[in-house]
C-alpha cells in the first residue's frame, strides 16, 4: 500500500526548484541538470526520457530514436544561415544547434551533417565583429521554437511541452485547460486542453511555433501580418493578441467591404485538410540524420498526390501510395471507382485527390493543357517548375530588418541561460506582392523569398573619461557605436542579404499571372520582370551607416552573377539559359503592377 502514499507515488522536487513550473522557462542546457526521474514523472515525452516511455521496443522506438535528430529538435537552420550571412562560417552547412549531437551512422546525404555543436555565442570586445555581436542575437532573439525545451510558454498562442508532447499533446491559444476532470486548473495557463495525446494535430498546435520565418502557418490560414503604414481602410484584423503582437497587429481581410480576399488561405485548408495531412514521418520526426535545414528533410511533393502530366499516382505493391522520399502516405486510399482519396485527419472528410493526367484528358482549355501537360513536342513546365511556382496566391515578404546588439546590457541565452548581449529589431517593409524565382534543392524553379536584408547596429560599453561616447552620453550606462548600420558579407564577399527556397503555403487553384514571369506585348512589365528575375526594381532601398544605398530586391547583376548569399546548398538564382527561354515568349497584359514602397513601411 505504500505505494498509493503521495510520499512514494510523486517524485521529490529537485532541490532547489521551487516549483515544477520553473521547468517551463529554463533553456535545454538548464534542463539538461535536472533529475530525469523528475523531468520523466512531469513529461514522459521529454526526449531525455522518451527511450524509456513512449520509445520502448513496444511502442514507438524507431521514432523515438530519430525525432531528437529531427532539423524542428536542433534547430539547426536558424544558426547556419545568419553565420554564413555573416561571414563567420564560410561553409553553409550547420555547424551548430541547440545542443551537441553526433550522427554515428553518417551517410553524407544532401544537406545533411555528420555533427553538431551546442552554439555559444563569444566574449564581446573591441574587435568583435559583426558576426560575433549576431551570435549574441542568435542566441536571445530566437531558439525558443525547438522541443529540447518547453517554449515560452508565456503569451497567447505560445503555449506547449516539450518532446513528444511539444506536438501531439495539443493546448489552446489562451493555455487553458477544457478538461473534464474537476481537479484540473482552468484558471491560469500554461496547461494543455486535455490531458491527451492525438495524431489528429490541429493546425494552431503547429503555429505556435510556424508563425514566424516563413510565417507558415499564418499564411495557411489566410492571414498575413499588418504593414501598418500603408495598410487599406477597412482591415478585418484579428481582435485578441496572439504570438507575442497586440490585437489587430494579425490581418484576416484586406478590405471588409469588397467580396475579395486579397490574402485567401490555402486551398488546402478551406477544403478542411491540415499540416498533418501532408507532413507525416520523415517529415516531421527525422530520419536520424542531421539535417541544416527543413528543406532537406521534407520528402512531401505535390506530385505525391496529384501525380505527373504522364502518370497519376500508384500504390505500391505492399499497398501504400508513398512520399517522394518513400514514407507511407497511410490515409490516401482509392474509392470504388479506383481513384486517389485521402481520408482528412482532421475532418475525417473524403478528400477526391485530383490527378493532373486526368485533368488534361477531360479538358479542351489549351492553356491548361501546356502549363499542366506535355506537348506534343515532349515539353513540359512541370519538368523543370514547381507547382507552387506558379499556384501560390500570395506570399508574406519582409525587408530592412535593422537590428541593434547592445553591449551595454545583458539577457539570458534562450540556450543555456548564459548572459548574452541585450538584442532588438525592427524593419522597414512588410510586402504582400513581392515575387521571385530561383532554384530549389532538388533542381527545380521554385518562388524565393528575402532572408534576413539585414542592417547591423552594434553598441559597446564606453568610458566617457578615456573615449568619445555616442550612446547614452548623459546616462550611467553610456556606450558607442561600434558598428552603425552595417552590412554583412560572406567569406567570399557577396553581400549578406539572404535570398532562398520558399514554399509559402497559399496554393491557390487560380495562378500567378503570365506577365509575371514573361514578356508583355508592349514591354511595360520590365520592373515587375526584374523582380521576379532578381535584377532588382530599386522598390525598396535603404542605405547602410555610410550612407551607401542597396537595392534590396536585386540578386543578381547586369551579367546575371550572384551578389547575395545563398544559405542553402544546391539553390541558385535563375540561369541565364532558363532567363532567355522565360523572356521569348510574349503575353497580354493583366493588370498586374507593383505597389510603391511607400504604401508599406513600418514604423
């Protein structure tokens, strides 16, 4: 009976931890240091302990043994990138993560690492550089989206565990609990809205973490971020804070009082499907390798489910219809009629999965026909383009990111709780209609998206009565600037403002129009065209500390050379070869033109 006493049944609280809830702000290197017995008994999920819970033999221990590898465990995409930007890494394979993991099996595969160090970001003094003060950043701004910890966990929408539990035990925007147990808390979060753990993920569990970056999972729903300046009339925003942004920072309608919606979701998503209905296995939980970034790791096509010009989609002989990269797509079934279903998990819906061979076999609409087919002649777009090239409605773009590093202050590393310098930011334009092309990790045109166009501002502790202070002069903390605005470069010089693969989640069944990519009749659409190409419209400009002003939609120069840094291996701008062909071709006029600049800017 001793064991129905709470003495025997609870584990004792470590030492020196006031309250179980201290677990949900400390970092993984701080979690690292407790009693797993402890951790263990609160989150049997955590990874420190998931070999002897939900990953032993009976269970899910293939899992269990590759999700603490998976690239949304490590982290390891949001290192590699900034740091080769900045010219203090010259490979742009990762070298860092959250914590030190080896690959004992390392095969070498594309993207992939055979290890990782635990990041740590260096003593500042007068010969810091910009990349040194960036790893401060690096380490404050952040790495609070991996399940090695438990979050933030202190703002609506931010709310999770960790481990395991950090995707499939779901909690509600507010942290509240609904469940029906009349011993559980419902007054104060965090605590999850039931106390069990689903495959059925809803897409707000994944956008408590893929809200920001790419803001994917805010696109998938239809909503954008506000540009404040700029921004028409009659907003349909949405009217509670959510991800640490005041009610009405989040845009659901651009103009509440047309029949529009300028910014729709996914076609996915209004059809009732959600993340998990295409992220599953390797997608999500790894395949042990270590990844430097997501892009390498997803194996999900839209071709896995819609097929090719020349072949819908087959089981295999074991009966699966599969993944690009083999996984078993389980819930994509035939009806009786022989055609691809898939089964929503969220909806529990019969979902028709549209076969593009079909579509063009039942279709007269020529158009149609050459953008999703084969000619005659063996051609087709979808040899060489990405489906969403052409599919995505809309997509969220981001430039002049300024951000400061003041030395003068300290915050705790989001890492392992050391002091890192204090970090803020801002940026110039939020833009809704910014469009590029470039090449994807697997070799094809896909959309790209601005990474980090950003202006460095670094600030030093200074000594009035030995040195001339610029920060602060009359404060009791004063400083100087020892880097004002500054860009980065990378080892080989081209300029650290990122440019790479995009997919941004708002496929649409209308298209980007025509005169996007190629040539009008008249020519008028050469601005749009040098966006869309990377050579830059001069749309948005800003100049650095020197007043030196940079073109932040241009890549490339009148030659067609790279000038910015591309983070990702095996992505490029477009070749010249593939510029020609998409310039032949003439088309009619849409409509389409480019807002001004000034229509978006941020305060």
């Amino acid at each position: 009976m001793d064991g129905y006493t709470r003495e025997v049944a609870h584990v004792p609280r470590p030492e020196g931890l006031e309250s179980p809830r201290e677990l949900r702000s400390m970092t993984s290197a701080e979690l690292d240091r407790v009693d797993p017995a402890y951790i263990q008994w609160l989150n049997p999920s955590d990874y420190r302990v998931v070999s002897q819970t939900c990953g032993t033999p009976a269970c899910h221990a293939e899992i269990s043994q590759t999700a603490p590898s998976s690239i949304m465990t490590t982290f390891a995409g949001h290192f590699n990138k900034t740091r080769y930007y900045a010219g203090v890494q010259a490979d742009r394979a990762a070298q860092y993560g959250i914590r030190s993991q080896v690959d004992a099996s390392f095969t070498g595969a594309a993207g992939s690492v055979a290890s990782l160090a635990q990041h740590s970001a260096p003593p500042l003094d007068e010969r810091s550089s910009v990349g040194d003060y960036l790893d401060h950043y690096l380490e404050n701004g952040c790495p609070g989206c991996h399940v090695w910890n438990y979050g933030p966990n202190d703002r609506r929408g931010d709310f999770r565990s960790s481990g395991c539990a950090g995707c499939h035990l779901v909690y509600d925007n507010d942290g509240l609990s609904r469940s029906s147990d009349p011993t559980a808390n419902r007054d104060d979060p965090p605590h999850p809205a039931k106390h069990r753990l689903t495959t059925a993920i809803p897409d707000s569990q994944c956008e408590h973490c893929h809200y920001r970056g790419n803001r994917i999972g805010t696109m998938f729903r239809g909503i954008r971020e506000s540009a404040r300046l700029g921004d028409p009339p009659h907003l349909g925003v949405v009217d509670q804070a959510l991800h640490g942004h005041a009610a009405g920072f989040y845009v659901e309608d651009e103009d509440t009082t047309n029949s529009v919606d300028e910014t729709p979701p996914d076609l996915h998503h209004a059809a009732g499907l959600g993340c998990v209905d295409c992220h599953m296995g390797v997608d999500v939980h790894g395949d042990g390798q270590l990844y430097s970034a997501h892009d390498y790791q997803v194996g999900i096509e839209c071709e896995d489910c819609h097929g090719t010009p020349d072949a819908a989609i087959r089981a295999g002989a074991d009966g699966y219809f599969r993944t690009t990269r083999g996984d078993p797509m389980r819930a994509v079934q035939t009806d009786d009629k022989g055609r691809p279903i898939l089964l929503g998990r969220l909806d529990g819906q019969v979902h028709r999965l549209t076969q593009l061979r079909d579509l063009q076999a039942r279709s007269d609409n020529l158009e149609l026909i050459f953008s999703h087919g084969r000619t005659p002649e063996g051609f087709s777009h979808l040899d060489s383009l990405e489906c969403y090239a052409c599919h995505t409605a809309w997509t969220q773009s981001c430039f002049g990111c300024h951000v400061t590093i003041d030395g003068r202050s300290t915050t705790p590393s989001l890492i392992d709780g050391s002091p890192t310098a204090r970090s803020r930011g801002s940026r110039s334009w939020v833009a809704m209609d910014y469009f590029a092309l470039g090449i994807g990790t697997d070799g094809k045109i896909t959309p790209m998206a601005p990474q980090e166009k950003m202006f460095v501002t670094a600030i030093a502790p200074c000594d009035p009565e030995l040195e001339t202070c610029t920060e602060g002069v009359d404060s009791a903390t004063p400083g100087k600037r020892v880097h004002d605005r500054s860009i980065r470069r990378t080892v080989d010089g081209k300029l650290g403002f990122g440019f790479g693969p995009v997919v941004p989640h708002t496929t649409s069944s209308g298209v980007q129009p025509c005169d996007r990519c190629h040539l009008r009749e008249d020519e008028s659409n050469w601005p749009i065209l040098n966006e869309t190409l990377g050579r830059g419209s001069g749309r948005f400009q800003i100049p650095d500390g020197e007043g030196k002003l940079y073109d932040l939609t241009q890549v490339v120069d009148d030659t067609g050379q790279t000038i910015v840094g591309l983070a990702h291996q095996g992505t490029d701008v477009l070749p010249l070869s593939i510029v020609e062909h998409m310039l032949a071709p003439r088309v009619g006029h849409s409509g389409l033109k480019l807002r001004p600049a000034s229509a978006w800017v941020t305060p």
